[in-house]
C-alpha cells in the first residue's frame, strides 16, 4: 500500500480546488454573457409609447400707436407622439451581479427616443378662435410659431408627467418575465438615476399643412 504525503494531498487538493474554481467562474461568465445578450437583444421591447393632448392658443394684437385696436386669436386641439426607451448598449459588467438564482440589475436612465408632433393630429377650434377680424389677421406663419411654441413647452414639461415612472414600471415587468424565463426566482432591477434624457428634436411642423385663414 501506496500512502501519500501531506505535501501531495494538499497539493492535489489544492489543484482540485483551482479547477472546480475555474469551472464555476467560467459558468457565471457564461451566465453574466448569456443575460446581457438577452437584455441587449430586448432593446426593441423595453419601449414605452405615449401620446399627450395639447391645446394651443394664441393672439395677435393690433396696435396704432401704442393703443390696442384689436386682438385675433387662434384655438387648436393637437397631439404629441413620444417614445421613450433606455440604450441597453450602456449596460457595463458591474451592472449584473448574479448569485445563484438571484439577479440584480442597474438599468440606464430612461431616454426619449422619438418625439414627433404631427401636424395631422391639428385641430382648430372654429367655435373659439376668431383668426380674421378688422385691419388684423393671423397667418400660416402665426399658426407655425403657436405650435412651435406648443412643441417646446411640452418637451419642457415631459420630466413632469410621469413618463419616468411608467416607462420604469413597464421596463421592471418586462425584464421580470425576461429573467424569470431564464430560471432566475429573485430579480432585484434598478436604475442609474430617475433623469429623463431629451435629445434635441427639430420642431416637424410643416406651414404647407396649415390653414391659410
């Protein structure tokens, strides 16, 4: 009978050890690649769409020196599209943290990435504006700067209307459904901040599709 030294036994103890280690910290890379390919590969549904009603009004005074003559105003009912999303591409390896069947996720801010405003959604309010009245008169160009105007104030106002918040809610259920189906049972998802990120969108009002009045 053969009987090993202690050196060797701790030795090849040691070499099992290293390998199982390895094996382990292979499958959570396997593991950690495999999620991040589903998350990335789930840009196209972690969307939110939203559609916000505005009413755009405005006046044009006529003035004969210094004294107001007349006023003309215009009404109407408009709609804006927006869709909002976050660029999974952002998401770095320290952004998925896995134990065994427990997953945390930090998510990218959410993002606007498409804001259109229509101008076959316009509606003028006959009952209400007066556009055409004595030595005053409101144009196409009056109408385009109204809605330009509209358009502004409803991107500024976006970060106050709860789309933060619902685009957030409708992206934790989505990934819930997407990681539950990997085999995960306890899924922790944040995100890097509540910002809501607006890129510059050229106002797409067309004067052509206007109403000369």
């Amino acid at each position: 009978m053969k009987v090993k030294s202690p050196i060797t036994s701790i030795l090849t103890y040691t070499i099992m050890l290293f390998v199982l280690a390895s094996i382990a910290s292979s499958c959570k890379k396997n593991d950690r690649a495999l999620v991040v390919g589903k998350i990335q590969n789930a840009s196209d549904l972690a969307t939110t769409e939203f559609v916000i009603d505005k009413i755009v009004f405005g006046t044009k005074t006529k003035k004969l020196a210094f004294f107001k003559i007349n006023e003309a105003s215009f009404m109407a009912y408009s709609q804006a599209k927006v869709k909002t999303g976050i660029d999974l591409s952002k998401i770095k390896e320290s952004d998925v943290r896995i134990e065994g069947d427990k997953i945390h996720l930090r998510l990218p801010p959410i993002e606007v990435i498409n804001f259109s405003y229509p101008p076959a959604s316009f509606v003028e309010d006959s009952l209400i504006s007066n556009p055409k009245i004595f030595l005053n008169k409101i144009n196409i160009r009056d109408q385009e700067e109204f809605f330009r105007l509209a358009e502004l104030d409803i991107r500024e106002n976006l970060q106050y209307m709860g789309i933060v918040k619902t685009t957030q809610n409708h992206t934790r259920q989505m990934f819930n459904v997407l990681l539950g189906s990997l085999g995960y049972k306890e899924i922790y998802i944040n995100f890097e901040n509540d910002n809501l990120i607006i890129s510059q969108v050229n106002l797409l009002v067309n004067p052509e599709t206007l109403v000369e009045q």
